[in-house]
C-alpha cells in the first residue's frame, strides 16, 4: 500500500507542482485539502477540485473555515486595529494558522503519514505551517518539495508541461493568495525594491469613477451594517464591503516588512474591505474610548498582530490579549461615514451614542463649562512645576 501524504492545495503553481511530484516521482497517494477562508466562489473550488484530480490526486477536500476564520482572527484584528507597519492588514499571514490548523486536522483524521505544503526556504508561510503542524501533531512528518528542491517558477512551468499538464502557465506569473481579509499578490515586481505592479496584476479593477458616500455601522466593535442595512452575517458584510470598494481600487498597496526568517519581503496586497473597516473602526474608537483606553489597545493590537503574523497564534497569551480586546469595544457602536473615490477614501464623520465629544462640560477651542478660568489657570500652573523645578536646577548648576 502506498502512503498517504497530505498536501495543503490551492490549485496555484507550487501546489500543482507538490502534486504531480509527490505522486509521479515519490510515489504518494496524494490528497488535497483546501482550507477556504472565504476567498473563493463555489465556481473556484470546484476548478481547483478538477485540477486536483487532472494533477493525479486521490482525493481532494473543500475545509470551510471561514467562519472560524473571522470568530477566532478577523474580529480580534479588527478590535487591535492590526495593520503591520501601519499598512498591511495581514491578510494571508493571519489565514495561514486557520488553514494549518484545519490542514493537520484533516491528516489527523484520515490517518496519514505525512502532511506537505508548498511553501519556499525564503518565506513565512513555511514557518507557519511547519510550526502549526509540529505542535498539534509531532508524530505526522513534513514534506516541503519547493523549499526542499529549491526550485524556481520556471523549473516548476516546465516540469508541469513535460508531465503533460495543460494550464494557463501566464497567469501563474503571479502569486494570488485570496482569503476573506484581502488578496495578496506576489511577482517578478516585488522582488524588486524600484518596481510595482502593473494594473492588470490586481484581481479586482476600477469601474467606478464617480466618489460615494457610505456608511459602516459596528456594534460593539463589529461590522454589522452598510448603508443602513443591518445583517447578523459579518462574513456577508465583508464580502459586500469588498465588492462595492475594490471597484474604487480601495485597498491597494505594497507592503515592506521584516520577515520571520530575517530578511525583508516586499509583497502586493488589495484589501478594499479590510482598510475600510479598520480605519473606520479606529476612527469610532478616537470618539468613543478614553485617551488610556486607546494608549493600551494601541499597545495590545501591535503586539497580537505581529504574533499572529509570525505564527505566534497558538501561544496563550493570545487569548489573554483577545480578552482585553474584547472589554475594550464595549462602547465601540456607531456608524462611521466614508468618502470614496478612484483610488481614495475619506472619512467623513461619526455617529454614536457613546461618543465622548457630546458632553456639556465643554466644546474644544469654543467654550469651557466645566470649569472657570481661574481654575485652569491653577491646573496649568500646578502642571508646570515639574518642568519649573528641573529648569532652575539646570541654571543654578550651570
């Protein structure tokens, strides 16, 4: 009997190559297991099944996991306002631990003697799943063929060709990573420090020209509605978000950033719905949190968002951050207004009913009724003290 090897597949070239190799030249029954984090349409995985089954799999499985997706990661990202070095939503880095999690489930589950990926020596998502895999099943061996082999896009195009696998070798030029939380794309361009995408590389492109005002509503630092319309599905919202933004090429941008591995890495991203709703939502906070709510969460959210984004996700002070998060959004319910035009969004504005600017002590830069002018000249003059005792100091010593 041959050995079962299972290989996390998405149908793009270094998975189509992990299966015709694990199969062909290694002599594996072979199955694939998608983990869909709610990027792909009932259309996709069906191609991504066929070609699975062209490439000589045994088996191929749909793992939704969207929904645990968003619960465990997307709703957590969103009350840190995790955005790595102030521009990445962390799209694909955050999906990965889902998919490695639900990937040696399945292998766990079917009885296999090995679990594979497709990930290079140069990446993150090889620590990613190798660390996922080697803490919830150490006795299941890994098999990485692309890091193993060190193979380029060419070799892989060439050998899929000579195996007789007819495929659209153009559009695996790039890297497409789709989830839930945003799209990555990777190329000959971001290797390359001076050079960016060209147009056409994006999956979404700009249709709309004419700027929108919308509106997001968050309940207790959740999406729960757009233009009024209120859903219980977050995951519908997201995706609705997505569909009317990215028309605007919203979300668009390259992200630069130290690797797990050491290096820097230079990726593509488009994540019309993800940079809106952070960026609203952190707008919300700014009206309904206190100044030492928003100093901490800042510190918080920085923290779960690079451990998540460097495979951190299993170490428990996760769930001790999430926790906090969590309390924090208890005032966190509005609508935010937003702006959008080809390329750019503004947000407008805010309406809550725990926002901290509707108070009748005072209205900033107009008038003070909380207090009278000769108690703020006290309150000045009692802060200036420390910085009075230092100075004099420094002159009788000079």
């Amino acid at each position: 009997m041959k050995e079962k090897v299972v290989l996390a597949f998405s149908g793009g070239l270094d998975t189509s190559f992990c299966v015709k190799y694990l199969s062909e030249e290694k002599g594996f029954d072979v199955y694939t297991a998608i983990a869909n984090t709610g990027g792909f349409s009932e259309e996709d995985l069906k191609k991504i099944e066929e070609k699975a089954y062209q490439l000589g799999a045994v088996k191929h499985v749909t793992l939704d996991i969207t929904r645990e997706f968003y619960e465990k990661g997307i709703k957590y990202m969103v009350f840190g306002n995790v955005l790595r070095n102030g521009t990445y939503p962390i799209s694909v880095s955050s999906e990965r631990i889902f998919q490695a999690i639900a990937i040696i489930n399945y292998a766990k589950e079917i009885g296999a003697n090995y679990v594979a990926h497709g990930s290079t020596g140069a990446g993150n998502d090889q620590v990613r799943f190798d660390l996922t895999f080697q803490v919830l099943a150490p006795e299941i061996n890994i098999i990485t063929p692309i890091r193993d082999l060190s193979l380029t896009r060419e070799y892989e195009i060439d050998y899929l060709k000579q195996h007789g696998y007819e495929a659209d070798f153009k559009k695996m030029e790039y890297s497409i990573n789709k989830g839930l939380w945003g799209t990555s794309i990777g190329g000959k361009e971001t290797l390359k420090s001076e050079q960016t995408l060209p147009e056409e590389a994006y999956p979404s492109q700009v249709t709309e020209k004419e700027e929108k005002i919308i509106s997001i509503e968050f309940d207790k630092g959740e999406i729960c509605g757009i233009n009024g319309e209120k859903k219980t599905d977050k995951i519908a919202l997201i995706q609705q978000l997505e569909n009317i933004a990215s028309k605007y090429g919203i979300g668009r941008d390259m992200h630069i950033g130290d690797t797990i591995i050491g290096i820097k890495g230079r990726v593509a991203f488009e994540a019309a719905a993800p940079i809106l709703i952070i960026n609203a939502h952190k707008m919300l906070e700014k009206h309904t949190l206190t100044k030492w709510q928003q100093y901490w969460k800042d510190q918080l959210g920085t923290w779960y968002g690079m451990f998540l984004h460097e495979a951190l996700y299993l170490e428990p002070v996760m769930r001790d951050i999430e926790k906090f998060l969590e309390s924090s959004q208890k005032n966190v319910s509005g609508t935010v207004y937003i702006k959008l035009r080809p390329y750019c969004f503004t947000l407008v504005g805010v309406d809550s009913p725990f926002d901290l600017m509707k108070t009748e002590l005072g209205e900033y830069g107009e008038t003070n009724k909380g207090w009278t002018a000769e108690e703020v000249k006290g309150f000045i003059k009692m802060m200036a003290n420390p910085l009075k005792i230092y100075y004099n100091i420094q002159k009788k010593n000079q």
